[in-house]
C-alpha cells in the first residue's frame, strides 16, 4: 500500500466535482469499485493508475498531486 503524500490532491472532492461515481471511475479504471472508495478515503491510486486519472479528470500528474500545471 502506497502512503497518501501530504499534498495529494483529496479524491473524493475531485472526483465529486467532476461529475462522477465511484462506479464510473472504476469502469474507465478497470478497477473495482471498492478500490475507487479506498481512494476517496484518502489512500493513493498506484502509480499505474495516475495517467489514466490526469486524462479522466483533465490534469496533469503533477496537479494530482497539488502541484501547479508546468
């Protein structure tokens, strides 16, 4: 399990904001929806995971992790 850095963006309102449901996300993911939930409680997607979540929410890796856009 990957610990949340202390400037990951918070998921859940991320996730919320745009519209979408923990089910949507794990479709687009291929994950399972549990694992969308476990994310908005705060645990970090693999890093597997990340540029498929830049595409889907339109940001870029470092902006999931609270960074300004380069």
């Amino acid at each position: 399990m990957t610990a949340k850095p202390k400037n990951w963006i918070d998921f859940r309102k991320l996730r919320q904001a745009s519209g979408k449901t923990q089910r949507q996300v794990a479709c687009v993911l291929d994950v399972a929806p549990n694992t969308v939930g476990y994310w908005d409680r705060g645990r970090q997607p693999s890093t597997q995971h990340l540029p498929d979540l830049a595409v889907l929410f339109d940001m870029t890796i470092e902006e999931l992790y609270g960074l300004p856009r380069p």
